[in-house]
C-alpha cells in the first residue's frame, strides 16, 4: 500500500494570524494555486484509488483540487480534522495565550477549554490510519488530505513511537509525505516534499 499524506494548502487563518485547528477557514488564493500545482503533480506521480479528507473546508478545497485532477472521488472522515482546540479556535495567539493560558502542569489526559487531550487526539488519529489500512487491499494507491498538526500524530502512529514524544516532522503548505506498507515493513519514502511549487 502506498500512502500520500498531504496537507492542505495556505488559508486565511495564515493571514490574519490566528490561530485555526477547528476554526472554519477557506483557502486563500496562494493556497488555491498550490493545490492546484499538488493535484498536478501527484497526478504524474501516482494513479490514486482513493482520497480521505478532512471534511474542514481548507482541506476540503484542497482535495476538490487533486480529485480534478486524478478523477477520483473525495472521501470524508471526521476523524481527519485538526485538533479540537475549542475556545481558542479562531482567536489570535496573543489573546488566546492570556484567556486561555496551558495549564502547568499539563498532561496528555488534560482536558481544558472545551479541547481534546493529547490522547484523545493521537487515538482518533489512529482510528483513522487503522481503518485506511485495514479497509483497502494491501496494493492500493491512496492519499490522505489533512492538517499540520493531525498530520503529525498520523506519523506518530505510522513509526509507532509514543503519544508524548519529541520527534517531530514538518509539515508545509500543500507538502507530500509519501509512506509505503507492506506485509513486514512501513518505510518513509520522502517526506514533506514541496517539489511541486518550485516549478
């Protein structure tokens, strides 16, 4: 199986500096032409079977992009969206950090803020990888439309390290992260690839 995990391309939280996890941003014009540069590449790279995405319009546009270009249809799951931030969905940085400050101590079980643990996060992260996998056949070409931050506990998942752990991976506007699975391996073939915006 092999797996293209993409997140979605640059959106209005990015120019009004705020912060978005749930908070419903479209994507702005850059982020329009980055996906539509994505959906051509991966056009080229890989004949796709299937796409899952974040139902969040951001990735939602992104995905309407590459199923354009690839012809394939856009599945949603729920499971794919950001983190559940709550009360700070949508506010600037500064302003949340004051209403809203961390707890200290934090822990992974902390639930603050109408948000969602860290291991709330990471084992919905987890259900959704667990069903891609184990619901489409062993050499089926799929892509996963997402976000940063999810993005990153699909990888904590996928290199079975810890929920609480500082390995961390970047994750660009519109980047590609490329994982192949087979019967005894998951191996990183590339991963926050941008190739497609330097042409």
């Amino acid at each position: 199986m092999d797996i293209l995990v993409i997140r979605h391309g640059q959106s209005e939280a990015d120019i009004l500096n705020v912060i978005e996890g749930r908070a419903d941003f479209p994507l702005t014009e850059l982020g329009h032409k980055q996906a539509a540069k994505m959906a051509e590449w991966v056009n080229c790279y890989m004949k796709l079977d299937k796409i899952f995405v974040s139902p969040l319009q951001r990735a939602r546009q992104t995905a309407e992009k590459l199923s354009a270009a690839t012809g394939v249809p856009i599945e949603f799951d729920d499971n794919l969206m950001e983190w559940k931030n709550g009360l700070i969905a949508g506010l600037p940085f500064a302003e949340a950090n004051e209403k809203y400050p961390k707890p200290n101590p934090y822990f992974p079980h902390t639930v603050v803020y109408e948000q969602e643990s860290d291991i709330e996060f990471r084992a919905r992260a987890e259900t959704a990888l667990s069903k891609i996998i184990n619901e489409n056949s062993a050499d089926s070409k799929i892509a996963i439309i997402s976000h940063g931050g999810l993005i990153a506990r699909l990888f904590q998942n996928f290199l079975r390290l810890p929920t609480i752990s500082d390995v961390s991976i970047g994750s660009g506007d519109t980047c590609i992260h490329h994982w192949k699975i087979t019967t005894d391996s998951r191996r990183i073939i590339f991963t926050n690839s941008l190739i497609h915006l330097e042409v």
